[in-house]
C-alpha cells in the first residue's frame, strides 16, 4: 500500500531551467512532508520540509509547495545545476508516530548542460 | 562530528541464514531508525530504538530484530533470510524519536547492501 506517490521515475532538465518534481499522498493524517536527496553509494540527505499549516516553503533555490486539498506536493528547482542530479524522495510523517518516514519510490533528477 | 557509519557496506548470504548489520549513530544522537529499501523503491521503516528499547516497528515479521546498546549504536539482525530480503539497508540516527518538525534531523548511513541467493 504506497500512501506516497512519486509517479515520475525520471526527470531530464538543461541546466539553468526550471525543475519540477511531484509527488502525491493518499493519507490525510500526514502533517509533514520532506525531500530528501540522494547520490549513488550515499545515504539520502534532508532537502527541505513544509508542515501542513503552510502552502510553501523556502530555501534558496529551493521551495516545497503543498496543496492539501489536493493531496499533492512539488519541489522547484530553479535555477537547475549539474550537481542536482540525484534521485529524490518525497516523504511524509505523522506526528505522532515518532519519526516513521513513508517514502515515494524516487525520481531520478538529470540536469544536463 | 562524526556522521552515520554502517558496516559491512555489502553482504551477500544464502536463504534461511541468519545476518547482523550494525549501525554507529552520529555523535550525540540517541535514537537509530531502520529502513529496508529493496530495488526501485523507497526506504520502507523497520523499526526504531530509543534508549535501548524499540519504540515503534514497522510492517516487518518478528524475525527482523534488533538492538540499541549503550553508546547508542545499534544492529539489525534478520533470521531465516529469504530471497525477498535482499535490499539496502539503511540506519538513520537523530537527537531523539522526532516527530512533526523535528524528523528533518535524520540523518542516514549510506546502508549496507544485503544479497540473499
């Protein structure tokens, strides 16, 4: 039962474009979202994070959007670099359930020159 | 500050054995959470240990168990390996069982990949 959603396995983007990574999720229990980034033979890394209360977040080239109503999240990238390229994962968490992630299967990010 | 350390980083075992994957938490961090990633999918929680004690378990069978010792570090140990088991296994430690704003400070290992033939 996948309660996260990414439905794109993969996203090409030229350097300097705009990236645009979805994701979707089915349990509306959950009260905070995250991206985590991760490049091969490493452990993925914390991005950015918004709570429910909030329709956007910002973190310098970064920004989460959220529309509940909607069950769905995005991550902007803008400008894209080279160095983006990785596979991120969207993730959720109930508060209340000490720290147990639920994960989208990846979305491998390509930011061509 | 030393980060997440896993060992060993690949394993490779036969069904019905038995493995331990053992996970060094990021100085000062009290919590280790446990995560099963298979091929193509994302990390799937196992459990996690605070204090010693599991506080809190995923959909996993009982033969899946583990350990927190007292400095913190932890192992996964996996009875009667099946095919189905081969993934990466990925520890993630934090300054506390976070919950709500705080589960952004989970930092992860970069796993240890288990092969079950």
């Amino acid at each position: 039962d996948q309660q996260v959603k990414q439905n794109s396995p993969s996203l090409s983007v030229q350097e300097g474009r705009i990236s645009i990574l979805n994701c979707d999720y089915t349990n509306s229990m959950f009260d905070y979202f995250l991206w985590y980034k991760k490049y091969p033979a490493e452990g993925p890394t914390f991005l950015i994070s918004i709570s429910s209360i909030k329709d956007k977040n910002e973190d310098g080239r970064f920004t989460v959007f959220l529309n509940k109503s909607a069950k769905h999240l995005s991550l902007h990238i803008v400008p894209s670099q080279p160095g983006d390229s990785a596979v991120y994962y969207c993730a959720a968490d109930r508060g209340s359930t000490l720290g147990r992630l639920y994960f989208g299967r990846g979305t491998q990010l390509t930011v061509w020159p | 500050e030393t980060g997440v350390t896993q060992s060993p980083t690949h394993l490779i075992k036969t069904r019905g054995q038995q493995v331990t994957l053992r996970c060094s938490s990021q100085s000062g961090h009290n919590t280790v959470s446990w995560y099963q990633q298979a091929l193509g999918q994302g990390p799937q929680f196992i459990f996690q240990y605070y204090r010693e004690e599991e506080n809190g378990r995923g959909n996993f069978p009982p033969r899946f168990s583990g350990l927190q010792f007292p400095n913190y570090s932890s192992e996964l140990n996996v009875n009667a390996l099946e095919l189905d088991d081969s993934a990466l296994y990925l520890c993630a430690s934090s300054l506390g069982p976070s919950g709500g704003t705080g589960v952004e400070k989970l930092f992860f290992g970069s796993g240890t990949q288990l092969s079950v033939l």
